[in-house]
C-alpha cells in the first residue's frame, strides 16, 4: 500500500509497555488461543476472564519497554489505516445523512484493560462496543505472517478495518438487534447470527479498501489479493482442519474461508454500503 504522507489518527492511545504480560502458554498456545478467541463472533467477555488470572505486571521486572523499530513503523501503519477509516467513514454516514463518530484504538503489549475486561495477547485484534474501542497487540500481524502464510500491508489494514467495521455495525444499530436476536436463539442459530455479523464486517473492510482507494490511490498491484489471502487463512473450516482436523459448520461463528473471500471481495469491488446485506439471505447462500 501508499501510504507516504498520509496523517495519522488522533484517536489511538498507545498503550505499549504500560499493560501487563502472561505466563504459562508457549508461543504455540498463545496463537492458537489468539486466533480462536480472535474468531469468538464478540462473545468475549467469558474468554478474557480466563487469563486474569495469570496476568502480572511488567512493571515486576524492573525493565524499560522499548520497541523496536519494526513494531514503532507497523503503530503508525494501524493509526494511517485508522485516519483511512476516519475518512472514509465519515464520507459514507454523510451520504446517509448521519454522522460518523470514530472509535478509539489502544495498541497494547502482553496484555490491558478493556471496557470488555482484561485484554491480553491471546485474544488477537478485537473491538468492544461498551468503549467503542479496536483492541490491537501489533505482535499479532508477525503471528499472521509467520503462523497464518497471511502477511502484506494490505492483509495488516483489512484487521484494523474489519475492527472498525464492528464499529459501524454499532453506530447503524446491527449490534444492538443482532445481541438481542442471539438471546433468544438456539446455539446453533446463535453462531449463524454471528457469521452474518462477521461476514459484513469484512464487506464492510472492503468497502474501506474502495474508498480509500478512490480517495488516496492507496493500492498497489497484488494488495487486494494478500488481503483475500488473509480472509482465507482465518476462515472456521480452515482453522478448525489445522487445529483439530475435521471441521464443525455448527461451531462457525466468522464464516468459512471462501465466505469471508466473497464478503470482502464484494466490497472491495462495489463500493456500496446498501451491498452489504448479510442477514436477509438464506444462510446456505451466504
């Protein structure tokens, strides 16, 4: 992606080195976590509360965070896909006639606080809707690289974006009715729910990579693609074969890799917020 020049946002707080650390996981435990609860559907307030107990102050160990050159170039990456949200999104309410109130974004190490509970590396990128707030441990675009096959800059901004597309989903008020129809559904519909809402989210990603294309010419050959490749390593089916070897349809709650592909493709090539409907058709057609 082009992004020389581009502003960053003003509405990240960069919390790095003042949170927390974990310890009894490997590195191998610490990415399959991640990238189950990463695919949670929003449900996870049960999950994060399972690590606090096992959180202790950096602090304890007396030492100076200090980043590296290569995690202080990828913060101000996310906060330029943020100000690229900001853009964008704000240009979209307006054509439907409302107004665009931007989230926060922390960037943390090891672990924080979240209007959703303890946050911890494990729990991937994610947004909580009780602070209006995209939760991201940058360590995660290396698990992405080296763990998933998924790097690129443009597969690094369909993260940041995806996060603000629940965003979105809260301002529009799909959140609100999608919670309440969940509470009164079955597991199994309850999961499909949470697949329609995953699967507007990366529509609503692609959406972002149109606009801010049309607005800063921002992409460059083979970017849309690293970022289909993306979407296709954190599809249910894909990361269920990995982890486990067989895969459940009942348990998925993002959408399988060729779903996810199709939602983002399809926003990335139409341009249309109205193209995002994920809940009116049949669920098999997805």
């Amino acid at each position: 992606m082009k992004l020389d020049g581009r502003r960053t946002s003003d509405n990240v707080d960069d919390r790095r080195g003042s949170g927390k650390t974990t310890a009894g996981l490997g590195i191998g435990g610490l990415i399959i976590v991640g990238i189950i609860t990463w695919l949670s559907g929003g449900n996870l307030g049960d999950i994060l509360n399972v690590f606090t107990g096992q959180l202790t102050n950096v602090a304890q160990n007396g030492q100076e965070y200090v980043p590296s050159a290569h995690e202080d170039s990828m913060a101000t990456f996310a906060s330029q896909i943020l100000a690229g949200t900001e853009d964008v999104w704000t240009k979209e309410f307006e054509k439907m006639g409302r107004k665009y109130v931007p989230p926060k974004m922390v960037l943390f190490t090891q672990a924080t606080n979240s209007g959703c509970g303890s946050a911890s590396a494990q729990t991937g990128p994610f947004y909580c809707y009780v602070d209006q707030t995209v939760y991201l441990d940058l360590s995660f675009y290396d698990q992405m690289k080296n763990q998933l096959g998924a790097g690129g800059d443009f597969a690094y901004a369909y993260v940041v974006a995806h996060e603000v597309g629940h965003h979105v989903q809260y301002l529009l008020g799909t959140l609100e009715k999608v919670q309440q129809m969940q509470n009164r559904a079955s597991k199994k519909e309850s999961n499909q729910l949470s697949v329609r809402l995953e699967l507007q989210a990366d529509f609503y990603a692609g959406i972002w990579a149109y606009h801010d294309n049309k607005l800063f010419n921002s992409l460059e050959a083979g970017d849309i693609e690293k970022g289909l490749n993306a979407a296709s390593a954190i599809g249910d089916d894909r990361l269920q074969m990995q982890s486990q070897g067989y895969t459940v349809p009942d348990a998925f709650n993002h959408g399988t890799s060729a779903q996810r592909v199709r939602w983002l493709k399809k926003g990335a090539t139409t341009g249309r917020v109205a193209d995002g409907d994920t809940f009116s058709p049949d669920y098999t057609s997805l």
